[in-house]
C-alpha cells in the first residue's frame, strides 16, 4: 500500500448479537497520523465497533480493509495495538511484568530473545510509570493500575494502530494526564494512528482528535467537530455523551 492510503477503511459496517442490531450502516477510515475518539451514550455500540472492527466478533455485513487488506485476509494483527474496556481474566498467574511481554513476543522477528523482551517490557512499564508493579500479581493490581499494565502491553510491540476501549476510566486525573501525553506522544513518535472510545472530556478535548460519536439510534455515526475544534453545533449526540458523565 502507498504511504497515503488509508491504514482502515471500513464501510457500512453492521454488528449484530443473535438478531440485536449493535452497530449498522457505520462508515469510516482512519489515517496514519491520526486520532479518532469515538463517544456516544452507553449500549451504542462503541466497543461492539470497536471489536467489528478488529474480527472479535464477526460482521454481518459491511467490509473491513487493515492496510489495505481485507479483514477475512489480514494476518498481521501485531501491527494493531488493543486494550479492551474490561481486563481479560488471566487464567494462569503472572506478573504485570511477564503480561506486556506477551505484547512484545507478538513480534517474534524483532524480539526473539528472552532478555529483550524483558528489557522492552520493562522499559514500557517505566514509561507507564509502573516500573513498581513489575514483580506483584497482575489479577491482584487494582483496575488503574492493570489498565496502565495493559496499555504499555499493547504498546512494547510498536502498534501502527491503537485501539483503546475507554482507557482513562478509573484512572486519577495525575495518572490520566500522564497516560493521554504518553499515547499522544506515541502517535507523534511512530507516526501511528490512535482510535480510543470514550466518555470522558479530557479526551473528547483533545487538540489533534477526530470525534465521532455513535448515536442510541441504531446505525446514525455522526461527524463531530474538526480536530482543534471545539464541541459546537453539528455534533448533539457527543454533547449527550459528555452530559452522561
Ligand atoms: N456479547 C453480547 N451479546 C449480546 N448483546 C451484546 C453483546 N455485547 C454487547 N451487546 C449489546 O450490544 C449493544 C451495544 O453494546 P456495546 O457494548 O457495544 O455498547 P457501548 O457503546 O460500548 O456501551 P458502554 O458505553 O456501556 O461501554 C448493547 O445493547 C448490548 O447489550
Ligand atoms: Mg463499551
């Protein structure tokens, strides 16, 4: 793919659950460089798109291009960077240090060595601020602190693309500014492209962003301002979303 196509496009995108309607007639791209959040009011279906998007759940009707692959096709899920809205359960007891390094294995060409991984993962959990949390438990850390874990996982394999389903919620405002300059300066740094759904102001203020915001009605995304713009006319429904908080 050329440099200036589209890292997603997606079109008419529909998610239904056995026969309920989630998501219909949604349309967007995303672009190297840039930074969408996506609001709306709770059960519009952001996360349902958000996993649409990524083939966890399937579509039933729409078309998904990553890179210019199509989703049935694509197979370099690495270059996508993800941390759901709710933390997985881990199954087998682990770290926080040893959960971002299952981000930086995701890349085996580049990380193949043990003590790499380690100091990547590391070195991400420095830059989370949560250097301190190496060593407990991660189903014991409370649900900012498995947040911040769960992000520098998804950010050790150098995504092309973050995908980040409300990620300040639970986070205090010292801990939330920090996470919005370090993703910030991520997109700046790797020229990657950020897709964050969320309910809260800070982000939906965000100079450089995007906002779309998915209405209650089934399958009505709506543009919001231009990025640097402020929440004007034009986009009710993310005024909506930002009263619900
Ligand atoms: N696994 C599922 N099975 C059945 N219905 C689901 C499932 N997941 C979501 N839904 C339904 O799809 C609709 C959209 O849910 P979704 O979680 O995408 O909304 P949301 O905008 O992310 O909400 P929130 O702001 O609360 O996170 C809701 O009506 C929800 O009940
Ligand atoms: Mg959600």
């Amino acid at each position: 793919m050329s440099l200036g196509e589209p890292l997603l496009e997606a079109t008419d995108v529909r998610v239904a659950y056995q026969g309920h309607v989630a998501v219909e007639g949604v349309s967007v791209t995303l672009a190297r460089g840039e930074t969408i959040v996506l609001a709306g009011p709770n059960g519009s279906g952001k996360t349902s798109l958000l996993k649409g998007l990524m083939g966890l759940v399937p579509l039933q009707s729409g078309q998904v291009k990553w890179f210019g692959q199509p989703l049935e096709r694509f197979r370099e899920q690495r270059r996508l960077g993800y941390v759901p809205q709710q933390a997985p359960i881990q199954r087998a007891p682990m770290t926080a240090l040893e959960v971002v390094e299952l981000g930086a294995r995701a890349d085996p060409g580049k990380w193949f060595e043990r003590r790499h991984v380690r100091s990547k993962a590391l070195s991400a959990l420095e830059r989370a601020g949560a250097a301190r949390l190496a060593t407990r438990p991660f189903g014991k850390l409370s649900g900012g602190q498995r947040q911040l874990v769960l992000l520098a996982k998804a950010l050790v394999g150098e995504p092309d693309v973050l995908l980040l389903d409300e990620p300040t919620t639970g986070l205090d405002a010292l801990v939330k500014r920090h996470l919005l300059e370090w993703i910030s300066e991520y997109g700046i740094r790797n020229h990657a492209a950020l897709f964050m759904v969320t309910h809260d102001p800070a982000l939906l203020d965000l100079p450089q962003a995007r906002v779309l915001a998915l209405k209650p009605r089934i399958g009505n995304l709506t543009s919001g301002p231009e990025p640097g713009e402020r929440l004007a006319a034009g986009a009710p429904a993310v005024k909506a979303a930002v009263q619900d908080v």
